[in-house]
C-alpha cells in the first residue's frame, strides 16, 4: 500500500508514503493549525498493492483517523 497527501485547495500532490503511520504524522501536521490558527485542508487518497485508489479520506473523517475520535490516538485506516 502506499498513501498519498493532497492539498485540497490547490489540488497539489503534497508527498507519498510508504507507511500509513507516516502519513497520518504528516495529515496531522497539515491539519493542526498554525500559530495564526490556519490549517491546511488535505486528503489523504490510500493506494492498494496494484497502484489503483482504495480510497479518499478527508475532512472530519481524516481528522478522526489522524487525532482518534477522542483527540487522542490515530486509528487504522486499511
């Protein structure tokens, strides 16, 4: 599997990952806000071992699964 990051503003590829771990890591960091309070909007798009999309993770679902339904641990996307 492999994990692609989008910036959903612009549309851009932002980084691919290797590891589902890694690429929460990164969502979470887009997605926590800076010291101004902006956030960067992302989608996290989850390859299969045949390179075709599996899925898009965004918006709440993204934060859920980057911060834990709790705010805490992230949880498993695959």
């Amino acid at each position: 599997m492999t994990y692609q990051l989008w910036d959903l503003a612009s549309r851009n590829l932002i980084d691919e990952f290797p590891v589902e771990a890694e690429a929460l890591d990164a969502a979470r960091a887009y997605l926590t806000p800076d010291d101004d309070g902006v956030a960067v909007d992302v989608a996290l798009v989850v390859y299969g071992d045949d390179d075709q999309p599996m899925r898009s993770i965004h918006g709440d679902e993204l934060t859920a699964a980057a911060f834990g339904a709790d705010g805490g641990r992230a949880r498993r996307l695959a």
